[in-house]
C-alpha cells in the first residue's frame, strides 16, 4: 500500500484549489495520506522562497491570474484577496493534527473547510470559533482546537523540520513512499500516474 505525506498550509490558496482530488486519487489506488501541515513563511525562509507580498508585481499579477484560472477550470470559488490573508495559519494546523490523532471524523474533510472558510466564505481562520466550525463540520469534537494545542504546536514544528530534510519547498507538495516527490495541485494526475505504475 503507498503511503503519500501530504505537507500543506492553510493558508494557500493552492492548496485550497486542490479540492477534494488527493483523496479521490488514494482511494483509487488504496493510499495512506498523512496531512502534515507545515508553516509556509518559514518554509520559504528556510528554502529560499520568497512570501508573496514580497514577491515583483508581475510574479504577484500571474499568480492572481493563475488562480482565477484554476478556479474557473474546477468550478471552485475564490476570493483572490480574501479579507483575512495573511492570517495566523498555526490554531487551524494545531487542530488539524489533533484531529488526526484523534480519528473518528474525515481529516480531508477538515482541510477542505480550513482552506475554504480563508478562500471562499471570508472567514478568519485563526479565530477559535471558525477552527471549532470546520472541526465539527468534518465529524470531530470541537473541543480538539482546545486541547490539541501543545501537541499541536510540536509536531507543527517538527513537520517544519521534516519538510525542509525532505526538500518540501511549497504548498501543496506530497511525497510518496518517502521518495517520489510532487509539487503543486497542477502535478496530481502525474501522482496517479505514479501511483498506477505508469511513470
């Protein structure tokens, strides 16, 4: 059985424009996924990438481009400068890893509301009450975004550190079996294929 670790934040809209296509593809060819939320900002300082705001205005322009594109492509709605980005993405990573811990509700499911309460219901991701929303929402006990959150904190920081060991640069990036490595929404069907033996 493959296994794919799944490093992302929730704050990428990328990551958010994925939908639900990961799941689908591990379920197709009976995958593990393990979701390892990781903090973006210092994953490109520790990578050489650069956060988006610092970036030249025409990189800045083909990205808003690039996801409306996409959005219109898989039918996902998007607020291309939603009101609370940048946010404090780490109460929504910390609840995250609760939860899968936890088990009992759907993880992707729980990643799915994150991404979307930031990019297309206009919601602030680091308040309490909207993390206990998307929690519930995916089966889980609310109360997980309370007392997950020193666990949540230490193993956000180690996913941090095996991102960087694994040559995780960007979100969404998965890896499989430990060494197959794919970057970006955009390199699904290529992780199927892999999946399938095909490339």
């Amino acid at each position: 059985m493959a296994r794919i670790d799944y490093f992302f934040s929730t704050i990428s809209p990328f990551t958010y424009l994925a939908g639900n296509r990961l799941e689908e593809i591990a379920a197709r060819h009976g995958a593990t996924i393990t979701y390892k939320p990781v903090d973006i900002i210092a994953l490109f300082g520790r990578t050489g990438g650069t956060p988006p705001p610092q970036r030249h205005e025409s990189r800045q322009r083909y990205r808003l481009a690039e996801l409306r594109r996409i959005a219109a492509r898989t039918g996902m709605p998007i607020n291309l400068k939603p009101a609370h980005f940048p946010t404090n993405a780490a109460p929504a990573a910390y609840a995250i890893i609760a939860a899968q811990d936890a088990q009992g509700g759907d993880v992707g499911a729980l990643v799915r509301n994150v991404l979307r309460a930031c990019w297309a219901e206009e919601r602030d991701i680091a308040e309490d009450a909207v993390v206990k929303d998307c929690l519930a929402a995916a089966g889980f006990d609310p109360g997980l975004a309370d007392s997950g959150l020193l666990a949540g904190a230490e193993t956000y920081a180690k996913n941090l550190e095996e991102a960087v060991e694994k040559g995780v640069f960007g979100s969404p990036f998965y890896i499989v079996d430990g060494e197959e490595p794919f970057w970006g929404q955009d390199r699904l069907d290529d992780l199927e294929l892999h999946l399938a033996g095909k490339i």
